[in-house]
C-alpha cells in the first residue's frame, strides 16, 4: 500500500465560534498552512453561518473550507436543513456527513447518511464519511460489525467512481471530546478493515482518504498519522485553537519526510 497518499487535517468547529474569534482563528491557520504546503492539505468544517467568513478569509489560501452536515435534498420545503449548492455558493469543498453527534442526537439513520453522502457527491462536494462504534460496542467486539455496516450504508448509495471521491473518518464514539484516544495500533486495525472493505468496493481504495478523529492533539498526532492506513486527522477541540490544529498539521508533514 503507498504510504505516498497525501495528508489531510480537517478541523470540525462543532457549535463553537463567533464572528471575532474566527477571523484570528482563520487567518492564524491561512498563514501556519501555507508554510507546509507539500503533502498536507488542511481543511476547516466551520458552522453555516460563517461559511461566508471562511470563504472571505481562506479564498487564495491552502485551506479548504466546509460544512458539518448537509440535506439529502436538492432543494424544497425542509425547514432548516442546507442544501449542498447552498455551500458550493461559498466555495466549500467538504461537508461532513454521519458524524456521531448527528447519529446519536438526530437520530440520523445509515440510510440517511449515505443519502446525504450521494447528495454532497452529485453537487461536486467531498463528503467526509464519519464512522465509529461505541464504547459498549468496542467492548461487545462488535466494533468491525458496527462500522462495516456504517460503510456499507453509504457505500450502497454509490457508484465505483463516487466511492473513490469520498473521505471516510473513522471516529471512535468512546474517543469523542473525552481526551481518550484510541491507541495507534487501534486506530490502524480499524482503518486496514475500512480499507479493505472499499476495496471490495472500488479500485481506487488504496486512494481513499481515511481520517482518524477523537481527541487527536499534537502530542499524538505523529504516532497516529504514522500509522500505514491512517492519511491523517478530524480535529474536534483542538482546531479551536491555531496553535495545536497548526502543531497537527505539522505532525501530518512530519511523518511524510
Ligand atoms: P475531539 O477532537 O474534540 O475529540 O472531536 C473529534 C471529532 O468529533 C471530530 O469530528
């Protein structure tokens, strides 16, 4: 398998941020990225309503820029929900889908996921494809059961060639905000299973981006991005903060010398 994939750190805001912060947030990341140029690309999933700001501040960047979650629907009457070419007016690239807050506490369904993940595809985004078991799940070893499922949901939904577009973050629900990272070695058993399983699915598997997320911070960074099937990292809490999301990017640069 090529360890030459490039990188790719992603920073998902969640609901945090306000018009002030961002921008010295955003700007502080704009300029840290452009110094690492070769082999990582950086991205930040911010909430809806600054995704004007992040296109203002980031458009001639390295940075990509996204959303946190997007409709299954083209368009009509879904009070709330928004549209992927709503996002592509601001220039995003990337809308997560399935991450496991939404799972848990929008009661968003595999089938529905994979919807969105076909939708973000047919409106020319990258999904990022979250997948991840609880820790209940992990003890019960059901932790390949769980998320196989997760991907083959979404994998159903595509053809060959949009399987080989999307980003699959595998995000271990027990790891979530809870300072507990999965182990290197964890980590990397379930990317080489998620690998194989598209695998089955498009030729091109071994182009997939495959994201580890949960609790990354930079003093672990290395050692995950290190690992042979993991291309890099979706950051909750330290994305918030230039300073560590820019020490992970550089961690992502590190293990590529
Ligand atoms: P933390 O990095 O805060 O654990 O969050 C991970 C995550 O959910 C990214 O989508």
């Amino acid at each position: 398998m090529s360890r030459q994939r490039a990188k790719l750190v992603v920073g998902n805001w969640k609901m945090h941020g306000r018009m002030q912060e961002n921008a010295v947030l955003l700007t502080e990341v704009a300029s840290g990225a452009s110094a690492l140029r070769n082999g990582v690309d950086v991205g930040v999933c911010v909430p809806y309503p600054y995704l004007a700001q992040a296109q203002a501040l980031l458009e001639g960047s390295v940075v990509r820029w996204g959303v946190q979650d997007v409709s299954a629907h083209a368009q009509g009457a879904f009070t709330g929900e928004v549209a992927a070419e709503m996002t592509l007016d601001f220039g995003a690239t990337y809308a997560i889908v399935g991450h496991s807050e939404r799972r848990a506490y929008h009661h968003e369904t595999p089938e529905l996921v994979g919807a969105k993940a076909r939708r973000a595809l047919e409106a020319g985004l990258t999904p990022i494809v979250c997948v991840g078991e609880t820790l209940d799940e992990r003890e019960r070893e059901a932790t390949e059961q769980v998320i196989g499922a997760q991907l083959d949901a979404v994998l159903l939904m595509l053809n060959e060639e949009q399987a080989a577009r999307i980003v699959v973050a595998y995000e271990p629900v027990w790891a979530i905000g809870t300072g507990k990272s999965a182990t290197a070695d964890q980590a990397q058993r379930v990317h080489a299973f998620l690998r194989k399983k598209l695998a089955e699915k498009c030729a091109a598997a071994a182009e997939v981006p495959l994201l580890y997320g949960g609790s990354v911070k930079p003093e672990n960074a290395q050692e995950l991005f290190g690992q042979q099937d993991i291309d890099g990292g979706l950051i909750g809490g330290a994305s918030l903060k230039s300073k560590d999301f820019l020490a992970i990017c550089q961690a992502a640069r590190t293990v590529l010398q």
